[in-house]
C-alpha cells in the first residue's frame, strides 16, 4: 500500500543560458518551474503526461529565496519503490538544467538535498496523492 513520503532540496538557479524566454524573469532569474518540471520528467517521462504518474504521484513546491529556490516534492509510493523515487528526484536535481518548451533554458546547482518527514500540515494533500 501506498504511503506519503517527502523530500526537501536547495538549488542555486541561474539565469536562461541562450534559448528564447517569454518574460524578462525567465530571462534574468530562470524559471522555477523548470526544476518542477525536471522531477515530473524523471519520475513520470515527461512534464506533460496523463495520469496518472506511472511510478509516484508527487507534487513539487518552489519557493525563490535570493539566487536559491527551496523545493519540497511530497510523493506517494510503496515503500518498496521509495530509495527508486528519490534517486530519480536525486538524479533531477543533480542535472545541470532543462530546455522548456520555448528553448528557453534553465540552469541551477544542487547545494542541498534529502529525505524529510511529511508533516500535518500536508496530511490532507498526502492523502489525496495516495488514493491518485
């Protein structure tokens, strides 16, 4: 049976490195969503599929704080497939970036990473990925 597991990181984001950007944030800071985006690939082939996520239902949360971006994924998988998920969250965020679909890319630096406890305050959405 499924649980709720969660894994925190840091990342330092740089600037879009050449592709074309569609806002001047994306251009001068990066875009956040493309770390999102690089775990959705990793766990589920692609950041544009159906559902439901073949191996972890997950949903990643992204704060900018300065140049670094904090990211929480809560994922929920059977326990026997969670050292897999978080090597290929691992994986994601130790890659140097990911090209959007405009060819804008963006870049960042792992400086943190790691298992964490799903708190309370997440219970309900825990939950809810579960039954996804």
């Amino acid at each position: 049976m499924r649980q709720a597991f969660a894994h925190d990181a840091v990342v330092a984001i740089d600037g879009d490195s050449g592709g074309r950007a569609d806002s001047a944030d994306r251009a001068d800071r990066g875009d956040v969503g493309a770390i999102g985006a690089a775990i959705t690939v990793a766990l589920c082939g692609h950041w544009d599929h159906e559902p439901p996520c073949p191996l972890a239902p997950h949903h990643t949360a992204a704060e900018r704080v300065g140049d670094e971006v904090r990211l929480r994924v809560l994922f929920a998988a059977e326990p026997a497939d969670e050292p897999e998920v978080r090597r290929r969250i691992a994986a994601a965020l130790s890659g140097s970036g990911l090209a959007g679909p405009d060819g804008a890319v963006t870049r960042w630096r792992l400086r943190a990473q790691g298992p964490s406890e799903v708190s309370a305050a997440e219970a309900d959405h825990a939950a809810r990925l579960i039954r996804s």
